[in-house]
C-alpha cells in the first residue's frame, strides 16, 4: 500500500463522505494506492454512517472507540492500523485541502521525512480566523519552537495536518496527551528533514470546532513533558532554576551572616560567591551533565570562567539598566526586570559557548 489517509472524528456525520470522496478525486489520478482511515470517537450518529460509506466504498475502512480518549491517541491509533508506506493525517472538517495530498507524497518521494504544509510560508493562509483563534494560536506556535528547538524549522508546528514515512517512525513509542501528534512524532522520532509547501486553510463550513481551554493546557502538559526527556531542550529550563534556586541560597546564607553579625559587604561578597559556587555545582552536574568534566584542574578552570561570566553578565545587565533608566527614561523597576533578562541570557549563552564547551 502506498498512502494511508487518517482521519479522527468527532462528531464529524456532516463532513465524513464529502471528505471520503474529494480525496478519491485526488489520489486516483496518480495510479498510486491508497487506503482512507477514519479513527472515530464520536458519540453521535457518525459511527453509523461510517459504516455504510465502509460497505460501499472500497477504500474507506474505520475504527470506532468508545470512550473519547483525545485527538492526538485517536492518531496514533490510526497510525498503529494504516497499512501505507506514507502516512497523511489531517482533519475530517474540511479545512485541511485533500487536493495536496499528491504534492505532499512527492515531496516524501524526494526523500524528506515529513512534509508539513504551512499557513504562514508565501502563498499560505489561516482562511480568516477571528482574531482571538489567530492570537491563540500565534501564542501556541511561539510556545511550542522557544521550547522545543526541533521546531524552530517550521512554521507551522500546531499544524494538525501532515504527511510522514511509515519507516520515520517506526519503532518508537509515543504518549501524546491532548492534540499535538505531530510534534509528538518530531521530537521522539528525531525527525529531522521537514519540507513545508503552503496551504490555505478553509474556515469550517460544517460542524464546530473541538478546541477548548482544557485542551489548550494540556498542550503545555504535553510541550513541558517533550522538553523533559530532551537535555538539549531541557538546558535552559534548567539554568534558569538553578539561577532561582541561587538567590535563594544567596539570601539565606547573608541572613544567617548578619545574624552572627558580620559585617554587611562581607556577609554579602561571601554569600554571593557561595551561591554562586553552588550554581556552578548544580549546573554541571545537571545542566551541562553531558559536558561535565572530571579533573580537579579542569573543573577549576571551568569554574573560573563561570565566574567570569557571571561577572561579564553583571557589567552588560548593568549597562542595560542604565542605558534604560538614564536614556530611555524607563522605570527603575521594568529597567531593573529588562536587565535581568539581559543578564540571565548573556550567562546562559556564555555558559552553554565558552564555560562548558564541548
Ligand atoms: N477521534 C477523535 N477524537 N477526533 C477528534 C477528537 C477526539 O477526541 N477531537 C477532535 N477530533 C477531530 C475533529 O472531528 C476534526 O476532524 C479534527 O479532529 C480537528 O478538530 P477541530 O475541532 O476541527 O479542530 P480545529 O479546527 O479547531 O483545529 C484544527 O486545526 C488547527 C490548525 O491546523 C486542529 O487540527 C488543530 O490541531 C490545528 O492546530
Ligand atoms: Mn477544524
């Protein structure tokens, strides 16, 4: 078999034949075979018409579910039954253009893994969504490539439509929760050549749409647990916790000095440089653990720049703040917060470049 077609519905009666029958209108010309797989959860009278389209049409096979366990599982179900060498996914309501489906194959055909079609290359477009869709899923594109850089390549990684090769992701085991297969599938397949080709999204014609806010939160569940399991992704959550966990060492050690009354620079310089010490510790065992290294003399040097760096970061965040507050006339404290942000970024990149180089 050449192209499986899978397809979760919900409640989708209205959309499941016309969809069935614009795809056969695609695929048959190229001579290639094909099946159309529809992985349905519905709890209205979509199973029975799934059935009848089944027993008539040659190339329409279904699996129903019965207790509703989420778009992203209903996927990977499919994928789990789809007989085809490649595998397209997309949506029942229409708004996913069948017509592509040829160029997709074509371009999986040249050798790419996976083919995303996207609404913000040239000659794409989101079909006119409200406002607040359009924001929604803005934020939820910048989320998902500033936390995984596997992302970054495409610019339509919500997307729920794509094509991929069976042998791309064979082998794995996936544990999407909420809607995101195909980040799923990226990130634990490792996938790495992406085409894009742009598409026009169509506003849904029939039926409503399934996405809600708890939907929407289990999207981060699920971006947090992908950058869990990467140290790549994982690196600059975790500089940044440490860097917290750091002040709070900082505050406790100058406290208990001034209760045994030390004197105030003193207490300050000692705590400082401790928690600055106990940074270095948690960041290259966990951070960096990748790139720790085992020699005293070595660590010493490590150290040594770490601390450089952290004096670097000092000096730049402290010219922001000042070019900020002095020039711009900001508020001391957004300059005080935008020069922390500078700072927290020249140490991460500094660190990750120069201090624990690989
Ligand atoms: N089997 C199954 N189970 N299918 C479901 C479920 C479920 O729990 N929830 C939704 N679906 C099906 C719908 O029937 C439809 O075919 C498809 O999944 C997408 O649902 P819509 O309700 O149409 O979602 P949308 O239009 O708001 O969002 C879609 O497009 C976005 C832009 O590409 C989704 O594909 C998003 O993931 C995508 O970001
Ligand atoms: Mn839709």
């Amino acid at each position: 078999m050449d192209i499986s077609v899978i397809i979760p519905t919900f409640n989708e009666g209205n959309n499941v034949r016309i969809i069935a029958k614009r795809i056969e209108e695609a695929l048959q010309p190229t001579g290639k075979s094909f099946e159309i797989l529809f992985v349905d959860d519905s709890t209205d009278n979509t199973p029975e018409l799934l059935e009848q389209l089944s027993n008539k049409d040659p190339f329409v096979d279904y699996l129903h579910r019965t207790n509703r366990r989420g778009l992203a599982t209903a996927v990977t179900d499919g994928l789990k039954c789809a007989l085809g060498d490649n595998l397209v996914v997309m949506d029942a309501d229409l708004q996913h253009p069948p017509e592509l489906i040829p160029a997709m194959i074509d371009k999986l055909s040249e050798g790419f893994q996976m083919v995303v079609p996207s609404r913000f290359v040239p000659g794409g477009s989101d079909g006119g969504l409200n406002f607040y869709r359009k924001f929604v899923s803005w934020t939820a594109r910048t989320i998902a490539r500033l936390a995984l850089k596997r992302l970054r390549k495409i610019t339509d990684p919500t997307s729920g439509f794509f094509a991929v090769k069976r042998s791309a992701i064979q082998g794995n085991v996936y544990h999407p929760i909420g809607w995101k297969i195909m980040i799923e599938l990226i990130v634990r397949a490792h996938i790495t050549s992406i085409a894009e080709i742009p598409y026009q999204f169509h506003a849904r014609d029939l039926g409503s749409s399934k996405m809600s806010g708890s939907e929407q939160l289990r999207y981060l569940i699920h971006l947090a647990r992908l950058v869990m399991i990467s140290e790549e992704d994982r690196k600059f959550f975790s500089f940044c916790a440490i860097g917290l966990s750091g002040v709070i060492v900082n505050l406790a050690i100058y406290k208990v000095m001034l209760l045994l009354r030390s004197p105030v620079v003193l207490a300050f310089m000692l705590s400082s440089i401790i928690s600055m010490a106990s940074n270095y510790v948690l960041n290259s065992t966990l951070t960096w653990k990748s790139r720790s290294v085992r020699q005293a003399n070595r660590q010493m040097i490590q150290f040594l720049r770490y601390a450089a760096v952290a004096a670097g970061g000092l000096c730049i965040s402290s010219g922001f703040l000042s070019f900020l507050y002095y020039m711009i006339h900001f508020r001391p404290m957004f300059s005080g917060l935008l020069g922390i942000v500078t700072g927290v970024i020249w140490n991460y990149v500094m660190n990750d470049r120069w201090t624990f180089s690989p």
